[in-house]
C-alpha cells in the first residue's frame, strides 16, 4: 500500500547513530474503531489496552515475559497482545489509519516513523518523556534517531527500545576445514564464498536475503564495498553511483552461483533458519538472530562479526533503524499505553528483552549488563562503532515514502536482478529517480 504524504514541517538537522550504534478502552477507543485523525483520550490509566509487535512470531515470546511482568506490577492494567509479522506490520497499520482499527500502543522503529507521523496517527512523547523516570536513563544518540525519523520538526513519537548492526556470521567449523581465514575483508568474502561451495553436495558459500528486506542487505552490500560515505551528494542519491553499481553487480551475480537457488524468496527468518540448519559458510543479518544460531551451533561453530572492511581499509555500513515503541494518537487509554512503554523500556525489563533479542538496549542502565560482553557479536559491534574504524551511511527514514522505497517498491526488482532480467544499472537508477523525487517534495514541503 502506498501512501503519498505531505505535510509541512521545519528541515531535519541529520543526527548520526553515534556512540554505540549507533493499553478501559479496547485496540482503538471504546468502540474498536480509531483511526488516525481521532484525537484519543488519557483515560482512566486502568482497564485494557491493545498492544501491536512490529515483529510478531519473532519477538512474541519475550514480549509475552514482559507483559506478564507488567501486569503482575500494574494488576489494574491488562495487555492484549497482537503479534504482526514484520513485513506486514506497515500496510497493517497504514490500513488502521484510513479505517480504524488501531491499537493503543505498538512498535514503531525509525524505517516507518515518518510515514506514521505525517499521517497525524501518533502521539507526541517529549512532555511525558520529560516527567518520566526515563528522562535521562535513554540513550541519547537513539532517542536523537528516533527524532530525526520523524519527517522534520524534531518531535519525538517512539521511544527507542534498542538499537541493531549488520553482522557477517561465518562457520568456524567450515572455514577452519578449507584453510580459509577470517573473511573481514570483501576480498576474502568472496574468496571464502566461492571455496566453500559445492552444489553437487548442497553445501554453499553464502546466503542471499532476495526476498522481505532485501534491500536494505543489499545497500549495505553495495556501500560496503564501494565505500561511498554519503547517501547524498547534495540533493542527489548516491545509489547508483558507478562504483555502486559494480558492487552491486558483483553482488548479486553470487545468486545460484554460490548460494542455494531457494534465497530468491529469503525473508530474514526463511535465511536464518536455512543457515542454522544447514552447511552454508556465510550469512548477513543482524544481532538480532544471535541467540537462534547459538540454540542452533552452540558457541563453538560460529562467529558474528562485523561486515567487512573494503579496499580503501575502512568499514563502510549503511545504518539500521532504531526500533521503538509509540502511542497512537486514536487510544483512548494513553495514560495506561504510556505506562506499559515506561515499564518496557526499564532497565531490567529492557535487558532482559534485548539479551532475547540479542540486539543494543536503548536503556543506558541495561546496557552496562554482563551478557552484552558476553555476547560476542554485540560486543564486537559496539566496539566497531566506537573505535573509528567504521563509517555508518545515514539512511533517510526521515522521508515519509522511504519504507515503501526500499520495500514494495523495490524487492520484486531486485528479485529481477538475481535472475538476470533487470540490470544493476537500471535497478539503482529507478530507485535513485523516486529517491531523488521523495528528497525534493521533503525538502519543499519543509524548507
């Protein structure tokens, strides 16, 4: 579902990921039926509210601990969960917005922040954050993310709840029987791809994501390899430069050469899972699958490091979004879905979903616990982003129509692009051009 959004606002000051990485009311009002223009109510702070999770089956189990503990310390709230996989949440709540049907309180991550937010469907959070006990004990380069992806003014709708960072996971077990090192550079990727495959003995070097989220995989791919720094230059995208047109090139053409002809359709859980289970040298994801090889290898065959370093010796990786946690402006009950996102977002409870989740707290607090440094990919991570051997290229979630960019718009092309029928070039130049449209209707509608 596509949703062309304007809506007049100040220019976004660009806020880099920085230090670390950088619900008595029912679902949408008493009768069920909020939609984004509806005004809500504080409510009582007692009774029900609904509860959407932008990535349900993934995350349902934690999310289920929380709200148990929630309401064992709130007895006079209860939350209704509704898990919704993360490639349907967008069009589940861009739906709810034009219908009704939106909940008090759901996930809300930087990708799809500005297209909620010009849609008038969320509530501001500076006062409330400002009189909470979590004033202070945030992240500040998370919370600034998250205000920056709000299409402009610098209003804070989501409060972050952790942070992520492209991971490479290699088989120890594999590469030590090749005699292949360590693949932290592109050279030594594709050096260790191409050695470790053997189609005849459905064993492979790699795993491509061609389907849900690809692109943003891809991106990386690209700008990793390219080193181009910038997502801009000047009013301009930088996506299909030349030199990223060639890394893209030598990217894709990986497809069935050295991955299983299945990756056209990998969503994330779909790549996964086959890694786990499988003898495939490589993956790219995100710390947020850690603890699913862990149950699947056990420490030992396995490691997550940081993507790669390029040729000019610098890690480029493009950023991935905050995640987060909003409240609908439709609720009836906000005082209530405020006080579920508080307890949420809590040190111990903030821990204790991100070591789940295996990905960054946004809790300063939950973020000095043990297992972050016994976690290696996360630790490693951290330490990435830190040490100035990283360069992160800032994505525009600040654009209202981005997420549907960089997904409807553009997976079934990139599908194209694996198989041989769309050309690199001409995937990143129709990309560019409703980049480049979506860049000037911002900038003229906040400048």
């Amino acid at each position: 579902m596509k949703i062309s959004i304007r809506r007049s606002r100040r220019a976004a000051i660009a806020v880099a990921l920085g230090s670390v990485l950088a619900l008595t009311a029912t679902a949408c009002g008493d009768d069920g039926s909020g939609s984004g223009g509806d005004k809500g109510d504080e409510g009582s702070g007692k009774g029900k509210i609904v509860f959407w999770d932008n990535n349900g089956g993934v995350r349902t189990d934690i999310w289920k601990e929380v709200i148990a503990d929630f309401q064992k310390a709130n007895p006079d709230i209860k939350v209704e969960y509704v898990g919704i996989a993360s490639t349907e949440y967008q069009s589940k709540v861009d739906t709810a917005i034009q219908g009704g049907g939106l909940p008090d309180v759901g996930g809300v991550g930087a990708a799809m922040l500005a297209g909620f937010s010009a849609q008038n469907a969320l509530e501001p959070l500076d006062d409330r954050l400002a009189k909470s006990s979590l004033n202070g004990k945030l992240n500040e380069d998370m919370v600034g993310v998250l205000k920056a992806s709000g299409g402009g003014d610098g209003t804070l709708y989501s409060i972050p709840t952790s942070a992520n960072n492209g991971v490479l996971y290699y088989r120890t077990d594999l590469f030590k029987k090749a005699g292949l090192d360590e693949p932290t550079t592109w050279d030594k990727f594709y050096e260790a791809a191409d050695k470790l495959t053997d189609a005849k003995k459905n064993e492979f070097g790699y795993t491509i994501r061609g389907g849900a989220g690809s692109i943003a995989q891809a991106l990386d791919a690209m700008y990793g390899q390219s080193g181009i720094t910038s997502f801009w230059d000047g009013d301009k995208t930088t996506v299909n430069d030349p030199k990223n047109v060639a890394a893209l090139e030598k990217y894709a053409a990986l497809y069935k050469k050295v991955t299983p002809a299945a990756d056209l359709n990998n969503d994330f859980t779909k790549m996964v899972a086959q890694w786990d289970s499988g003898t495939i040298g490589m993956l790219n994801h995100n710390l947020g699958s850690y603890q699913d090889h862990v149950k699947a290898l056990g420490v030992d065959k396995f490691r997550g490091i940081p993507q790669p370093i390029g040729a000019s010796g610098k890690r480029v990786q493009v950023s991935n979004p905050v995640d987060g946690m909003g409240v609908f402006k439709s609720s009836k009950n906000k005082d209530a879905a405020w006080k579920f996102i508080e307890f949420a977002t809590s040190a111990a409870e903030n821990s204790k979903f991100n070591k789940a989740a295996g990905q960054v707290p946004s809790n300063n607090d939950a973020a000095k616990d043990a297992w972050i440094s016994e976690a290696e990919p996360t630790k490693l991570a951290a330490a990435a982003l830190t040490d100035g051997s990283t360069t992160i290229v800032q994505l525009p979630y600040y654009l209202p129509d981005w997420n549907t960019i960089s997904k409807a718009d553009n997976e079934p092309n990139f599908q194209k692009v694996l198989l041989g029928d769309m050309s690199a070039k001409d995937f990143l130049d129709t990309m560019a051009d409703q980049l480049n449209k979506a860049q000037a209707e911002w900038k003229e509608q906040n400048g």
